[in-house]
C-alpha cells in the first residue's frame, strides 16, 4: 500500500485557490451587472454649483455671469517710475554702536528695524540721530545704504 501524495496542506491550499477564483468570478459578474443597471449617460453626469459643491442638478442659466475677456490682464503690471524723494526713507537712528561699526535705523512709515553698517554711511551717526536712507536687500535682510543726516 502506498502513501497518498496530496497532503492535507496541499488539499488546502487548492481550496483557497478555488475560493479565491470563485471570489474573483463573483466580483466580476457584480461588475457587469452593475454596468448594465446604469449605462445611460445622464447617469454619470455631475455639475458643480457657483459654491464649488457637486450636484446632479445642472445649472440656473439665469445666474450665469458673463466676463468680458478683454477686460482681464495677463502678464505683470508695468512698473510705475520711481523718483528720487520715493527712494529716500526717513528714520532715526535707534542703535549704534560706534566701535564695531554697526546700528539700527527705526523708519518713520513702517516702523521697521533696519540693519546699518558703517560703510553705508555717508556722514557719521550715533544714537538717537535723524536720518535719511535707502535699503537694499541682503542675504540677511533689509540693509540701509547711503544713511546721511538730516539737519
């Protein structure tokens, strides 16, 4: 008498692989008879209302707004010219120490804190002085050039 070659994992495996099929077959025919169902067109058609939310309602054409397409700019705005009393900020002088070389300028408009080094000053400051600036930017921030003193 000779031994069975299908063992009892071997028996398993093969009914997990038939479940597996069935489950495949069963899903596919759910598939097919849910497209029949709902083949029409209208079906799977979906609107969006002026709120951004999808609706299956189409739109009011009486709430339609129409734009006047030459009324919108592509492109970036031109720059306006800048004159020479635009570039020039006010401000006072709220920090400086003279030995290192280096301050702060609190502006009059923005009250802002900008840094200054002494070689972009143009006259002498120390603290608590009026001065006009202009400012660039650097690596770190917003720098202040060309300080002089207001009289």
């Amino acid at each position: 008498m000779t031994k069975s070659r299908e063992t009892f994992n071997k028996k398993e495996k093969e009914k997990q692989r038939a479940k597996k099929k069935q489950e495949k077959k069963d899903r596919k025919d759910a598939r097919q008879s849910d497209a029949e169902k709902s083949s029409s067109f209208e079906d799977m058609i979906a609107y969006v209302d002026e709120y951004g939310n999808i609706t299956s309602t189409p739109p009011d054409p009486a709430k339609k707004q129409v734009i006047d397409a030459e009324s919108i700019d592509i492109g970036v705005p031109k720059a306006k010219a800048i004159t020479e009393e635009e570039t020039f900020r006010k401000g006072k002088v709220s920090f400086f120490n003279s030995s290192k070389g280096y301050g702060f300028i609190k502006d009059e408009q923005t009250q802002e804190s900008i840094f200054v080094h002494m070689s972009g000053c143009i006259d002498e400051i120390k603290e608590n002085d009026k001065v006009t600036f202009q400012t660039e930017k650097t690596p770190k921030g917003m720098s202040a050039i060309e300080v002089k003193l207001l009289k």
